[in-house]
C-alpha cells in the first residue's frame, strides 16, 4: 500500500495552518497504526474533490467541526443532562452540551435545545416518546393517583401501553417526500402508534392544507407533522399550527433538511417553524453544515420530557460530537451564513429553472428550498439506473420516488439533487446550468435496461468526468489540505 504525503499547502492563509496541521498530524498517526483505514479517508477527500456532491442531506463541515470531534471527549460517558448526570466527572462535558444548548436556542430562538440525539432519527424517536409521556401516560398517572409508572400493576402497565399504541401520527407519506421515521410502514415509528399519511396533490404535486386539514379533523391524531427529506416547496407552519389546533393534535415538525435555511433567515415568518411547532426536530449535518447528529429544540412545557432522551431512547450522548455542534452552531450565529443560505436557496431555483429549459420536469414544477426532485422517466431510465450512471460520470446523487411513483424506492422513477454542498464550495448560479447541461448530455446518452441495468456511452463519461474536474478545479474542498 502506498504511503500518504502530505505538505501544508503554500497558499493556506495563517489561521488556517493549525487546523491544516492537525489533520495532517491525524493521518501521519494513523498511517502507522491502521494505514487501510488512513488510505480509506484520504481516498473519501479525493472522491469528495473529484465527484460533483448533489445529494440534498450531505454538505461540507468546516475542519474546526472536523476537529472538535476527533479527541479525547469520546472517551467520556454523561448520561443524563448537563448539571444533572448519571456519571462523575461530567463537570467539562457539562459544559459543553450547556454551551452547545444555548447557542442552539440562541441561533433558532427556541425556548429550549436538547443537543444529544446521535441522529434526526432517534430525535424524531425521543420527540414522540416525550409527547406521548406528556400528553398520555402523564395525565393517566396522576388520573390514577400513582407517581411513576414503577407503582403501576401489571393491569395498569398493559392499559397504559394499549393507550400509547392506539396513538395516531399523521405525517406525509414517503412517496410524497416524507421520512421514513415519519411513519413508514418498516419503521418503529409505525409500531408505536398508528401511522397515517397525507399525499401531495397530484396535480400540483404540493401540499393541499385544505385536505390536510380535513383528514386531521376527521383522524384527530395526537401528533401532526410536517417535514420531509424530498418535497421542494416551502411549508406554511403557521396554517399547520392552525390545523393541528382544530384537531387537538402536537404540532411537531421535522426540520432536519431546511434547518440551515431557518438558522440563515431564509425561511421566515410563517416558514419559519420555531415559533409555531409545539416541538421541532433535526439533524445538524444537512443545510446546517455541522457534524453528523440531531437536535431537538421544543417549548419549555415539553422539556423535561425531552432531556430524558436517556433513558427514553438513548444511552450516553457523545461529547465529542455535541462540541463538534457547538462549533456549528457558533458557525451558523455568524453573518456569513445567512448570505450562504440565501444562495443555497438561489443556486437551487436556477437549478430547476437549468433543468426545465432542457426538458427535464421537476417534480411541483420548481423550488423554494434547497433541492430538486427531477422526474427523469422521459429519458427510459429509472433512477437506479440514472444515479449509476451520474456516478460514473462523476456526479453524485440519489434516487427517489416521485409522487405517486408505481416504480417504488428501489428503483424510483426520479433522482433527488440538492446545492447545499456545492455552494459550500462557492459554485454560484452559471455553474449550475453548466451542471444541469452535464447531467442531461448523461442521462440521455445512458441506455436503460433490466432493473439496475443500463449502459453509458463511453464518450459521454469520459468528456462529463472532464468536465467535472475542470468545473471543481475552480472550487477545491478544503484547498489549505493538500495531499499527495
Ligand atoms: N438520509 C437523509 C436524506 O437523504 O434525506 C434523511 O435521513
């Protein structure tokens, strides 16, 4: 296996030497001590510079988040929340996850942040669990006169637990753009209480508030919730507020794909679901550019249900990473920010405007957000085979359904594609007709066959590969890291 060199790169301007050392100083160690696993991230860096990055939920983190990760705070266990833990020596570790909380309420102005959730997943997991605490077995136990539900019979527990699952959630379906922990029918979300859907419209393919508003009424679920990982249009959270209060239900949105287009003052007033959401939830890694983790942000009533994500749903938080949030939050406080969610925003409407002059139909006709669902059928492909053979080209995205889409998600008859990670790296609006231009020339020189089955023409894969390089040579990740 070849040895790693690497040198500190000539241009890398002075405050950026020392995080440049210490990645370098990183991969030096672990060459020596597991070269396959230090040949496996240099290889990751170079894939990153040399493929086009569109899937809609990645980004770039800066290498301060990158660094605040890799230390010793990994080796510490916290359960509990700060200034209340299950472990000793938390006192540091305390102060982080109450630096990373505040600034997490400041960014979003939220009455309260709970920074541990690993992933958008589990705070989706601790978010259900706290509403159905609060709004279920609490009001149950003091109805019963009991403390906690250690003092309930094995008669009581059985009733209890019937109650909680005859619960109902109503989320958008994942064909229409939802997530799977939103009441997919292989997800626990749809094992713990009954999971019930709304479907975009078919015809403008965008939400119909008015039949949201109907099934709602009629279901009366405990829980409403808005927000999607594939649907490309902004959401009206203060109509949804008003939805879930003729229904009775918890307003809960899930945020994890537009949080950065919230913390960068894109999506305001009614867009905005801090102040409408009875309990928000996200990821931190998408638009918001931070580590891989989650987030809760919710009103004060519902937050001592919240900070028992231990023991509700989760084992220890991990120090390292919610330092690593800190950081990202802090980040996302600073001007510079907002600017960049702006033009994630612009990069990604110029995107589909890109794509419709050249004939490729954006699911809802367009975006106000941050990615696209492109309905590529026309060119007889499915998204399988459309998203192999981007890759290969160089271009990474990700198959998904269109609404309503007879192929389902293994197949898929659309691709998802997002601007979150190029405008990281500084593309602006020209660059995305020239990436638009690529992936059409792609997908109609790619012939489709069986399943996954399909063929590239060479010629167009070889050109495309060049042409990518080319484009990203004008936009280097991480350009102060030099590796050789
Ligand atoms: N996997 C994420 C996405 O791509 O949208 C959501 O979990």
């Amino acid at each position: 296996m070849p040895r790693l060199k690497h040198y500190l790169s000539k241009t890398a301007p002075d405050q950026q030497k020392s995080s440049v050392i210490a990645h370098l100083a990183a991969l030096d160690h672990l060459e020596n001590t597991s070269p396959e696993i230090a040949s496996a991230i240099v290889a990751e860096l170079e894939d990153q510079r040399s493929h086009l990055k569109l899937i809609a939920s990645e980004n770039y983190s800066s290498l301060g988040v990158q660094l605040a990760m890799g230390n010793w705070l990994t080796d510490k266990y916290a359960e509990g929340y700060p200034f209340h833990r299950f472990y000793a020596g938390c006192e540091h570790v305390d102060a982080i996850e109450e630096r990373g909380k505040t600034l997490a309420e400041r960014l979003f102005q939220a009455e309260h942040a709970y920074i541990q959730p690993h992933s958008g997943a589990d705070a989706n997991l601790i978010a259900f669990l706290a509403i159905l605490i609060d709004k279920i077995q609490s009001p149950l136990l003091e109805k019963w006169g009991k403390k906690g539900v250690d003092e309930l019979t094995k008669d009581e527990h059985e009733q209890l637990r019937d109650l909680l699952v005859h619960q109902k959630i109503l989320g958008m379906s994942l064909n229409s753009g939802g997530h799977l922990t939103h009441g997919f029918r292989m997800n626990l979300s749809s094992k713990l209480m009954q999971a019930i859907h709304y479907e975009v419209d078919p015809g403008t393919e965008q939400l119909d508030y008015k039949k949201i508003e109907e099934q709602a009424v009629t279901e009366k679920p405990l829980i409403l919730l808005a927000g999607y990982s594939a649907y490309s249009r902004k959401i009206d959270f203060a109509k949804m507020r008003e939805i879930a209060d003729k229904a009775g239900s918890v307003l809960m949105v899930d945020m994890a794909h537009f949080a950065g287009l919230v913390a960068g003052r894109v999506f305001e007033g009614p867009y905005n679901p801090i102040p409408y959401a009875h309990i928000v939830t996200s990821t931190t890694h998408k638009t918001l550019r931070g580590p891989r983790g989650g987030l809760i942000l919710c009103k004060k009533e519902l937050a001592p249900f919240v900070d028992k994500g231990c023991p509700l749903a989760m084992g220890g938080p991990l120090p390292h990473v919610m330092a690593a949030k800190a950081v990202a939050f802090e980040e996302a406080l600073q001007p510079s920010f907002q600017t960049y969610s702006k033009k994630i925003v612009e990069n990604a409407k110029a995107l589909g405007e890109s794509f419709q002059k050249r004939g490729v139909r954006p699911v809802s006709g367009g975006t106000d957000n941050h990615l696209l669902v492109l309905d590529i059928s026309s060119f007889g492909l499915n998204g399988r085979q459309a998203e192999s053979a981007l890759r290969e080209a160089s271009i990474t995205t990700s198959r998904n359904t269109v609404p309503y889409d007879k192929k389902g998600p293994w197949y898929t008859s659309g691709i998802r594609v997002g601007t979150p990670a190029l405008t990281t790296l500084g593309l602006g609006t020209a660059e995305m007709d020239e990436i638009a231009d690529m992936m059409v020339d792609v997908l109609k020189n790619a012939r489709g066959g069986e399943k996954s089955q399909y063929v590239l023409d060479p010629a167009t894969k070889e050109k495309t590969r060049e042409r990518v390089l080319n484009l990203l040579r004008r936009f280097p990740l991480y350009p102060e890291l030099v590796l050789e």
